[in-house]
C-alpha cells in the first residue's frame, strides 16, 4: 500500500494472546499530553493502518494525560450521511483528569503510582498525593532503573510548591 502526505507513527502495539488461547490480537495505546483536534480520526486512521498490515483484531486505548480541560473526551469516531451511519469506530478512553488518586491506592502496580501524579489531584492534597505515590513505589520493591523511571514521572508531573516541599 503506498501512502502520501504525512507519516503517523502509533504510540504502542502489543500483540498478545487472550488467556492463552492459539490467536493473537493487537493492543493499539495512544497517549495525547494535550488536547488537540481530529484525535478521534487519528485514532481511526491508525486502527485502520494497523488492521491493513496485520490482519489481526484489534483493542484500541487512547490515554489521555493533560490538566486540562476536564470535560468528558469522545470514545468514537463516527462518518455520516442524513440516510446512513457509514462508520462507527468506537475506541477505549483513560482520560487521567477525570480520575480520582484515591481509586488507585490499592493496586499494586508501578504503572498506577506513578499515572496518580496526573489524575484529579485536590490542591490541599497534591503532598499525600506525593508521598502515597513514593510509598507504593517501596512497596512494590522494584529494581532501581524501573524505580527511577517511576520516581522521575512523579517529580515531573507531580510538581510541590516551595512551601509544600518545606512541609
């Protein structure tokens, strides 16, 4: 397939199996940092692309991590006519703003620690976010290059004021 204009690059692909049975699917995530328009078709033409060349079923995730705005992001992609419905392409939403950190205490996976630093934070409660993030960190004793992959997320997204970090 020959293709002009510009190249789109997907953000993670894993093929995986489902509980072990003999087929694979695909797993597309797509990270937004900010919110910009035409997502929905992004998400489409990368579904597209990558059922085109893999010929195998694919579970599509867009995870959005920006502050703002807060509002409800689209989960589908749709084209229609007055008469018809030519296309709905539906996708899975993690949008991190509209989540509350309190959710997430409980797991015990490096990934929801460090992702608490970009959910609905209270301002009041940014520093027991921090340290409630940095507790689970020891607890899941993790090797030191996953540990600072982790901690580094955190102290980006996750910013103290001066007087906090006084506290």
């Amino acid at each position: 397939m020959v293709t002009a204009g510009e190249e789109y690059e997907a953000d993670l692909v894993a093929k995986v199996r489902f509980h072990g049975q003999e087929s694979f699917f695909l797993i597309h995530t797509e990270h937004q940092s900010e919110a910009r328009g035409n997502f929905s078709k992004r998400m489409f033409r990368y579904f597209a692309l990558l059922y085109e060349k893999h010929d195998l079923p694919i579970y599509p995730i867009a995870l959005f991590s920006y502050d703002v705005p807060q509002r409800p992001e689209p989960t589908c992609h749709r084209v229609d006519f007055p008469d018809l419905r030519v296309l709905e392409f539906n996708y899975r939403v993690i949008q991190l703003n509209r989540l509350n950190w309190r959710d997430f205490l409980r797991y015990q996976n490096p990934a929801a620690s460090a992702l608490m630093a970009k959910m609905k934070i209270a301002p009041e409660d940014r520093l027991r976010v921090k340290s409630e993030c940095l507790r689970l960190m020891a607890t899941l004793k993790l090797d030191r290059a996953r540990m600072r992959l982790i901690s580094g997320f955190v102290d980006t997204y996750l910013r103290l004021s001066a007087e906090l970090r006084r506290v």
